[in-house]
C-alpha cells in the first residue's frame, strides 16, 4: 500500500486519467450528434452506447481472468456509476441533443463544478483551499463564456427544456462524483466497470422504448455507434471514475470542465459548428482554472516531505 496514491492526492497517474476522460469524452458528443443528424434516435443512441460499452467491458475483463461479481462493500458505487453516472447522464443528455448543438450539449452537460463543489463542503466535509475556489470560479466563468447565454434566444421552448435537460445530466454526474469519494468500492473501478454498464443498459432500456422507434440508422451512424461504445465509451468512463475516487472532487470537477473545449474545437472541425472570440477566450479560462487548480504547492510538498524524514 506504501506505494500507492492516497484518495485526494494530484499524482501524474491521475492527471492523466483525466486527460483521456477529457479527450475521449469531450470528442464523444461531435460523433453522437453527426449520428443523431443522420437519424439515429437519441435516447436509442444512447443505450446502444452503454450496451456496447458493457459487452466490450464483459469480454476484455473475462479475456484477461478478472471478471468478478461485485462485492457487497462495492454497491454504492457501483450503483451510482450505473444509474447516475451512465443512466441518467445518458438519458438526459441524449435527450438534450435533439434540441441543442454538439458544442452546447458538450458544455453544459460538464458543468459539474457547478454542483461538486457546495456538495464536496455538506457531504464529503472537504477542505476546499482558496486557490481551488479560484479554479472553480475562473472555470465557471469560461464555460458562461462559452454557453453565452445572452446569444440563445429563450422564447423557444424546445431550447430551454434542451438546457434543463443537460444541467441535470451535469447534477447527475456530480452526485455520482461525490457517492463514489464517500463510499469507495473495495473492487477496481475496472472490475465494476461491466457491471456499472449493465445496470445502465437495463435502466436506458424501458425509456428508449417508450421514447419511440429506433429512427434511420446510417452505415456512419453504426460506426459512430461502434467507436464509442467500444472504445471511447468504456476508457472515458473508466478514465473518469479513476479521477473522480483518486484527485481531490473540486480539482477532478474544474479538469472535467476542459471536456467542452474539447467538444467545442471538434464540433467546429467536424461538424462545421461556430469557432469564434468567445470560444477561444472560454477554452483560455477553463484551461486556467485547470492550471490553478492543480499546480503543485510546492513549499506545502517540501513542509510534508521534512517532515516525515523527521520522523
């Protein structure tokens, strides 16, 4: 145990955990809404993405030996990850992109700063130091560069249940953050990942169904479908659970809000949605806030280090 990351630690394995949950997801809603432009329905794109995400999860962890039942300890979290996390993040999200564009939908479905924050103070009793409120505050303030709410025209009805939509996927995520930090699985978050997908799948099921049929599938959208729900899917999810339990809530939080710069670049290459001022400026102060918040405090590090050779 010696060597290994303590819960709330910044460690280059964790940064880069969050580098590919940032890539993978982030370029997860350009491929979505190309699919869904195509015909796809959402909520069915959806399911098919934690299904497929499930089997591929299911055969690589019984191709290597380690596929496990979850064990009892490991329930909240394998709950949460399931029906927060993936179901109703899914399930809102993808409801939401019907009526917003990729770059938006990227955004705000990622603002779980928003909400991680207040909760990582009430319920996990965090210490939260200035400097990662500054993060917080100077991340927020990209991503309302972002949205530019001043641009959306809310008469349109569509548009604003478009936008509640994705800020409860953003709640649901966070709650997911914050139940995985206060009760830690005893499994790896790689063993539970199959498990998480399944209950997902089981829950997205009856409301895909309900939603309506299956719309026009594409030989593109079938690819779109592929990419993420056997590569892009399993990684980022997996990639964002690892960050969630191992950084600090508020630093993992601010890095996941680089996620919509992410989205935004390449909705703007791919789908030729608008690269404009407040883009660039946004991404500059989102990727601030993920610099001040996790910069190394290097006189801190040095105190802890005299210290424990003292002892």
């Amino acid at each position: 145990m010696s060597g290994m990351a303590r819960p709330g630690e910044i460690t280059p394995a964790g940064i880069a955990q969050l580098a590919g949950a940032v890539l993978l997801l982030g370029g997860a809603w350009p491929v979505t809404k190309f699919a869904t432009n195509a015909g796809a329905a959402p909520l069915w794109f959806g399911l098919g993405r934690a299904a497929f995400s499930g089997f591929a999860a299911f055969v690589l962890l019984g191709a290597l030996g380690r596929l496990r039942w979850p064990r009892r300890a490991d329930l909240p979290a394998l709950l949460a990850v399931g029906v927060l996390q993936i179901a109703g993040f899914f399930a809102l999200a993808h409801a939401a992109i019907a009526y917003v564009p990729a770059g938006r939908t990227a955004i705000l479905s990622n603002t779980t700063t928003i909400f991680v924050v207040p909760l990582s103070l009430l319920v996990l009793r965090e210490a939260i130091p200035a400097r990662r409120w500054l993060a917080a505050l100077i991340g927020l303030a990209g991503i309302i560069v972002l949205v530019g709410p001043w641009a959306v025209d809310w008469h349109h009805g569509e548009v604003l249940v478009g936008n509640l939509f994705l800020l409860g996927a953003a709640g649901s995520w966070s709650l997911a953050i914050i139940a995985v930090r206060r009760f830690p699985p005893q499994s790896s978050m790689f063993a539970l990942l199959p498990w998480c997908f399944a209950i997902a799948s089981a829950l997205l099921a009856p409301l895909a169904m309900l939603h309506g049929g299956v719309g026009h599938w594409t030989p593109g959208g079938l690819a779109a479908l592929g990419f993420i729900g056997l590569i892009g899917g399993p990684i980022g999810t997996w990639c964002v659970m690892e960050a969630a339990m191992t950084l600090p809530s508020v630093v993992a939080s601010v890095g996941f809000l680089a996620t919509p710069a992410v989205g935004l670049l390449l909705s703007a290459l791919f789908l030729g949605e608008k690269l404009d001022a407040a883009l660039l400026s946004g991404t500059a102060l989102i990727l601030g806030g993920v610099l001040v918040a996790v910069w190394p405090r290097r006189r801190a590090r040095g105190l802890g280090l005299r210290e424990r050779v003292v002892r």
